[in-house]
C-alpha cells in the first residue's frame, strides 16, 4: 500500500489566486536569537494551497468548515487524468470516465505542473454543466489541482454555486503529478476554524492505493 501526500507545501511566495491575501511564513521567535523556543508566525488566506470550500465560500448562511461531514471527507475516491490538451473538463469527457458508484472524484490535470511557478489564468477547469452531471451521477466530493475548480473569473461562480448548493465538497490545490490514475482512499482534514470564519480551511490530503 502506497500513500501520496497530494498537498502543496506552503510557503512565502507561492501561488495564490489573484486578488486573494498573500502568504508570509517567519519566525516569530527563535533559538538562534536567544528565545527559549522556536515559534513561527503564518499569515495567509483560508483559500491558499490545498484547501477544502465550505458552502459558507459562496452562499449566505450555509454550512461552515467547521460542520462538513468527516464521512465525505474520508473514503474511497477515484483519480481521473484528464488530457493535458483540455482546458476545459465538460459533460461529454466525463461521460466516458467510468464514475459510476464513484462518490469522490479528483481531477489530475497539466495544472499539477503549475505550482513552482507564478499564478496562472489559464489553468483547465470545470464547465457548470459538468459540475450538474456530477451531481447527477451522486458524486458527492470533487478535487482539483489548482486554486480555483471554476474558471478565472467566470462571472457568475455557476460550477461553485451548482456543487456547493447541492453539499458536494470542493478540494482545490491538490498536486496530483505523482499520482496515477485510479482508485485509492481519501484522507483530507481541513483546519476546523471556527469563530465565524468558515468559508475555507488549508487541508492536509493524501491518497492510498488500494
């Protein structure tokens, strides 16, 4: 059995959504100065990285990080590769994937590529009217790898809106590069905020094969 740890390393200069709070990652105190503990200081956005979506992220008053299911988040998920050739992941591509009784799905897409390098506009994402057929087939967690599952500013967050209205999980900033296609089991524990600020959460995730 084999564990891949499918999360981006944060870290100060890393790539964050446009527009979204940067990361900064010092030492708040350290030994080398004579502190009697090294402690660190972290400043970054509940979106940075690999990071879950609560339904909070988008719609008024629903469901925070704090109150999603430890069931959705943990359990057997399946990894898709998608072509790197494909900007865009529509309803005809995922009719030939094989989803069915696939109740997690992650996305392995050129984005993986992506991360040592500065933000990028045209990574490949997830049509509307694909998120409306993953609900459709009962999909109840999808994953991406890169910062947002909806293209650059769409206008209308129509691929959040569908899944998150309809309680499917979002993972975004996972980095899939290592991982084969196929299925394995899910492990992915965002941050349980709390105090109201539930939109988001870092996460920790990995994948081991079955």
């Amino acid at each position: 059995m084999k564990t891949y740890d499918v999360s981006v390393p944060i870290r100060s200069g890393m790539p964050i959504y446009e527009g979204d709070v940067g990361v900064e990652v010092k030492a708040w105190s350290a030994m080398t100065k004579g502190d009697s503990a090294n402690v660190s200081f972290l400043h970054f956005g509940a979106h940075t990285g690999t990071h879950v979506d609560a339904p909070a992220h988008f719609i008024e008053g629903a469901r925070k990080i704090d109150a999603l299911s430890l069931e959705t988040l943990i359990g057997p998920a399946r990894v898709i590769r998608v072509p790197d050739e494909m900007t865009e992941i529509d309803p005809d591509f995922l009719s030939g994937c094989g989803l069915d009784h696939a109740e997690r799905v992650l996305f392995h897409t050129r984005n993986s590529s992506f991360w040592n390098e500065g933000f990028r506009k045209d990574f490949t994402h997830l049509l509307p009217e694909a998120a409306e057929k993953l609900i459709e087939m009962g999909v109840k967690l999808v994953g991406t790898d890169y910062l947002s599952i909806e293209k650059f500013h769409s206008g209308d967050h129509r691929t959040h809106l569908t899944l998150l209205s309809n309680n499917v999980v979002i993972v975004e900033g996972l980095n899939l590069s290592a991982v084969p296609a196929g299925d394995y089991d899910l492990i992915c524990l965002p941050l349980k905020i709390a105090e109201g600020a539930g939109d988001g959460a870092p996460a920790r995730v990995v994948l081991r094969s079955k």
